[in-house]
C-alpha cells in the first residue's frame, strides 16, 4: 500500500512538473497569435474598404449585364 501511494505522489509531482512545463511554453506562444491575429484584423480593416470599392463596382457591372440581357429577351 506504502508502495502504491509513493507511486501515486511520483505521478503527481510528474503531472504537475509537466502543467507546469506546458504553460510555462504556451505562454508566450498564445502572446505571438495574439499579436498575429491582431495585426491580421488591422489588415483586413485597411483592405475591407477597397474590397468593398470593388465589390460595388462588380455588382453594377452584374446588374447592367442582367439589364441588357432582360432586354434581349422576348
């Protein structure tokens, strides 16, 4: 039973030194996607209002070709 519950604390101290390991190494890393991500949304927020230009500009295209083709319908 002494025997068992020694192996039961080893594997705790063991599961513990690892946490500790993992968050010791995830730290930093969630702190690099956090940068990444953020300066990802800063370029999308600066492309949204050209992607927006483009986008109006195509539906008008859309529509004019969807008028002149409605006309050549009998």
């Amino acid at each position: 039973m002494q025997e068992l519950s020694a192996k039961i604390a080893e594997l705790r101290g063991q599961l513990e030194s690892f946490s500790t390991g993992v968050v010791a190494r995830l730290t930093p890393l969630r702190g690099g996607v956090d940068s990444l991500s953020g300066r990802l949304e800063e370029t999308l927020a600066s492309l949204r209002p050209e992607v927006s230009s483009v986008d109006g500009g195509l539906t008008g295209k859309i529509e004019s070709l969807d008028a002149e083709l409605a006309e050549l319908e009998p």
